[in-house]
C-alpha cells in the first residue's frame, strides 16, 4: 500500500503544469484484423519537448547547458546532444512482412534485422563519420544491440530514399546536413531489447498501453519490431516516438479455430489503469465492413473514419477489447486476388480489403542467381497492377563491397522484351574492404505489365580472418527498398483514412517505403577444417619426437651382468629324484 502510494505521489508531480510544462506524453494503439485471421498491433509512444531544438554542431567545442528532462528519457537525450544529432531512426524487426497479405504497415521501417539511419550536421570540431561511429555506440549500450558493428563498410548515404521525416535547421554557410544509413540484416530482436526500450518510457509496464506490452506474448508473434523515431519540427519541438508493431494469430492459438480475439487473449492481460503523466491515451480499432457480423466490446468512446476508439483516460476499470465473429463458426483461409484492378467497381469486402489493408500497386520478386561461387545474377521483378496508369518506383540496392556489380551488363524488360525503363541513375561503386556499392534509380512500370531487371555481379575472394564464425551459412545481404511514387488510387473521391492523415504528419508525404526480403549470399570459402588436421598432425609429431628426445636426455643406461642359473638347476633336479626314489 505505502509503494501504491509512492507511486501515485511521484505520477502526480510528474504530471503537475509546473514541472511538465515543456514536455508532452501521448499514446496510442492501434490494432487492425487482417483478411488473413491475423491482427496487427502497432503501439506508438509520443514524447514532445515544447520548444526545443537540435544542438548545433559548431557548439559541440563549448560545454553543452544543463538539460532536464521530465518525460524525455534522459539517456537517450544525453546522445542527442552529445553528438548534435539532427534526425535519429532505429529499427529492430524480425520475420518477413507479408505485403501481399498485410498491405503496407504501420510503421515503414520493416526491414529484417538492424536499420540505422540518421541526418547530422557539418561545422563541428569533430567529423560526421566520427559523430556517426560514438552514435553507433552508444545506441549499441543503450538497446544491447550490436550496432556497433556498423562500420564503414555498411554505412551509405542515400539521400533520395530516405529524405527527412522533419525539418532540418538551418546552418551557417558553407555547412550542410549529411546522412548516414546502415544495416545488420542477421540482428535479431529478443527480449534484451526489449527491457531497455520499456525503461525510456514514462510508465514502463505498469500503466496505459506499455502494460501490454508481455515478452513472452511479443515475441510469440509471427512479426514483430521495434523502432525509436526523433525528429524536429519547425515552431514545435523536438519529437520522440517510440514504437512496437506486431502482427498475431489469434487462429493459432484458439482452440475452435475462429479468429476472434481480445486483448487477454493476445496479450495475457488487459489494462489496468492509464498513464497518469499522458495527456492523451487511446486504442483505435479498424473496423471491418458491417455486413461481416462481428461484434466489438465494450462500447467504444466514439467512432471516427472507420475507426473505434476507446479512450483509456476515461476507464475505471482493466480495459479489456475484444472482437468476435459469432455466425462464423470456423475462420476460413482464402487466397487473396493477384492483382488489383482500379477499373472495375469494388464490392463491400473488397474495398474492405483495399481501405484498411491496402494491398501494395505492385508485387516484387528480388533473387540472386548463379551456381558458382564467383559469379552471380542479381535479378529484380516488379508487377504493376494497375491497368490505365503507369508506375513510377524508385529503386535503392545498398550491397558490401564483396559483391560487385557489372553495370555495363544492366538489362530491363517489359513482359520479355526490352525497354528503356531506367531513369535518373546513381551509382557510387564499392571500394574493397572500406566501403559498399549504392545504385539509385528510378524504375517507370508500364501499365499491367511485368519489368525484370538483371545485373551481373562478382563475388570476392574474402581473407580468411573477414569471414563470419558461421563462415559455412552463408552471407546476408542487405534488402532492397522500392518506393513507389505513383499514387495508389486514382479515386480523388475516397475519404481520407485516420492513417493516411497520421503518415502525413509524420512527414512521410505520401511515400512509404518497400523492404524486399533479404538474400543469402554463398561466397567461396576455404575448408576451415585443415587448420585443425595441420594443429592434430602438428601436435602428434611433436608429442612423438619430444618424448623420444626427453627419454634419451632423461634416461640413464647402465649394464646388467646376468647369472648363469643352469649349475643350480640340476642340483635341484637330483635332490628331487633322490627324494622319490627313497620313498
């Protein structure tokens, strides 16, 4: 009772207009049923600082003033400053997101593994590439990821693919802004990222929506991720969002195989009470078209766009949000259509299916091919779906240096014949064990047709000390990013969704990004088993040849005179016949 009490007190302070004036808390849940039975659940933890801007970079000499921070996570402030850095993006995912099934996320940044990226200032006594390197670090220490191994020889600046989700402060001439973009596509996400993530939040897994948030129900998803999002806003202040996306199975763990599902179901819990220091705390529910019979509970706060929301601020009890099919009586799998034709009109179900899961305008395939070891094809196909507008993509490849791309060989076709269908080309080639390839381009789709794009690649012949321990794997290449700069729908009539409108504050502009799922990559490499056949043989020659010389050193000879025993040996024979024949 006397910690409850504690706790309560210090929530309160944090929460009073004079300490928390400056800074603002939001949260905010969103989970959407997929046709595929499954839920996606994207958790979006919202710090403001009122006010507030990046740190120069030329003050970096000078000793920094005090921060205090109330709501901002201190130590995640401290590296903000530390390195005068402008915009910060991390994600940490793992599992593949299913485009064709799921449509676009919530969050963009679902690339497999580690994704690092960052704008940074020049003017500083210190260079970007250094501020870059102690940024790795110390985001390293603080998630217990391995981002320190972003070293040069993952690091690129695409710039086209990844603009600001901000604004980026003015610096004096002739200063520039300059980003920085790495990828570990082998990390994994555990439980020891986790932790930490929770501990930069107001209330870590004791109130509002972080006391879903259950390790053993997250990691139990068939995706999932996390991501940390700063970014400033001109007249604003510097913006922090946490987040953790999900994507459930609520038909493999239910006992009927229906597809219902409520929070306890999912999470193992409901929530209890809301963030005392949040201004804003809510979950928004998509809800499926009318006529698909389910039933949501309890009632919603209110009902916008498509959306049910539950204000967490206003419960007095655990909250507990469920959604049930009780007509269905078993979920049933269906394939999804193909492709997706804007020209015929769409039923209730179907636009269901294209508003809240919007299936991507196009489908991709990315494949590297090639059964030697020194030589490979790396192959690209994109289909546009529409049939009246043709698609314009943009194309980014980051791949490390020990594949190396023949550019001369370059090849597109449209539906198996050749067209021009390349544009506004980039290319930085790689330099051996510093630095990877980058190829930007743009890719111009005709309408309902196929393009295929092939690149003949050279793998290196690594040292035996740049191979990875699990040399025998394989090596993960980086994914591919497509952005598609057509608009999805040529409808101008369709209302605007609460997530569009969401994608538009965050300053994606309309563009969200494609991950493309990952390759492995089969380099030559040498048979690590002979250092240990040379150590056996070695060790054995060795044990032979020093015992024989030890014995002979250590040894002492000395000569043994031998008696002859044969005299003695007849006598005692006589005294045995003499003893018989007396018997």
């Amino acid at each position: 009772m006397w910690a409850q009490s504690t706790v309560a007190l210090v929530c309160a302070l944090l929460a009073s207009p004079t300490l928390g004036r400056h800074e603002e808390y939001n949260e905010d849940l969103v989970l959407r049923p997929l046709p595929d039975g499954k839920l996606l659940a994207r958790f979006a933890f919202t710090t403001l600082l009122a006010g507030a801007v990046p740190r120069a970079p030329a003050s970096l000499e000078d000793e920094d003033i005090s921060q205090h921070y109330t709501l901002f996570p201190l130590a995640l402030g401290q590296i903000l400053r530390e390195y005068a850095v402008t915009e910060l993006h991390l994600s940490l995912n793992a599992g593949k997101w299913d485009y064709d099934r799921w449509g676009y996320p919530e969050e963009p940044g679902v690339g497999t593994g580690a994704e690092l990226w960052a704008w940074m200032g020049d003017g500083a006594s210190s260079s970007i590439d250094a501020r870059w390197k102690g940024t790795q670090n110390a985001l390293a220490g603080l998630f217990c990821a391995s981002l320190g191994a972003m070293d040069n020889q993952r690091t690129t600046s695409p710039t086209r693919a990844f603009p600001p989700a901000g604004q980026l402060p003015r610096l004096h001439s002739p200063h520039r802004h300059a980003l920085r973009h790495a990828t570990l596509p082998a990390e994994h996400v555990c439980t020891e990222n986790l932790t930490p993530f929770l501990k930069l939040l107001p209330c870590p897994a004791r109130a509002g929506a972080a006391a879903l948030l259950d390790p053993h129900r997250v990691f139990d998803a068939d995706w999932h991720g996390l991501g940390m999002h700063v970014r400033w806003r001109a007249g604003v202040g510097i913006e922090l969002s946490l987040t953790v996306q999900a994507v459930f199975d609520p038909v493999r763990g239910a006992r009927d195989g229906k597809r219902d599902w409520s929070l306890r179901s999912i999470f193992d819990r409901g929530i209890p009470r809301a963030c005392p220091v949040a201004t804003t705390s809510q979950v928004r529910v998509d809800l499926p078209p009318a006529d698909s019979g389910f039933e949501l509970s309890p009632e919603p706060s209110r009902i916008e766009h498509g959306q049910a929301i539950f204000d967490i601020m206003d419960t007095t009890q655990d909250l507990d949000v469920a959604m049930k099919w009780p007509q269905e009586p078993k979920f049933a799998y269906r394939a999804l259509p193909p492709t997706i034709d804007t020209s015929t009109p769409l039923t209730t179900s179907a636009a269901f299916d294209l508003h809240h899961n919007p299936r991507i305008p196009f489908s991709f395939l990315r494949t590297l091919k090639g059964a030697s070891q020194d030589q490979g094809t790396l192959a690209l196909t994109v289909r546009n779906h529409d049939s009246t507008l043709p698609l314009d993509v943009l194309y980014l490849e980051t791949m490390p240096w020990h594949v190396e791309f023949y550019l001369h060989t370059m090849r597109t076709t449209c539906d198996a014949i050749p067209c021009d269908a390349l544009s506004n080309l980039t290319y930085t080639p790689p330099v051996p064990h510093t630095s990877p390839a980058l190829l930007q381009a743009m890719l111009t789709i005709p309408p309902h047709a196929t393009l295929r794009l092939t690149l003949e690649a050279r793998k290196a012949f690594l040292r035996y000390t740049e191979h990875p321990p699990d040399a025998q794997r394989g090596w993960d290449l980086p994914p591919a990013v497509l952005i598609p700069i057509s608009p999805l729908h040529t409808s101008q009539s369709q209302p605007q969704s609460q997530t569009d409108k969401a994608e538009i504050e965050r300053g994606w502009g309309g563009r969200r990004r494609v991950y493309t799922p990952v390759l492995l990559v089969d380099l030559a490499t040498p048979d690590f088993s002979m250092p240990y056949n040379v150590i056996i043989m070695s060790c054995t020659l060795v044990a032979l040849i020093f015992g024989s010389i030890f014995n002979i050193l250590t040894r002492r000879f000395a000569l043994v005179k031998v008696v002859d025993s044969e005299p003695e040996e007849k006598e005692s024979a006589e005294e045995v016949d003499a003893g018989a024949g007396a018997q």
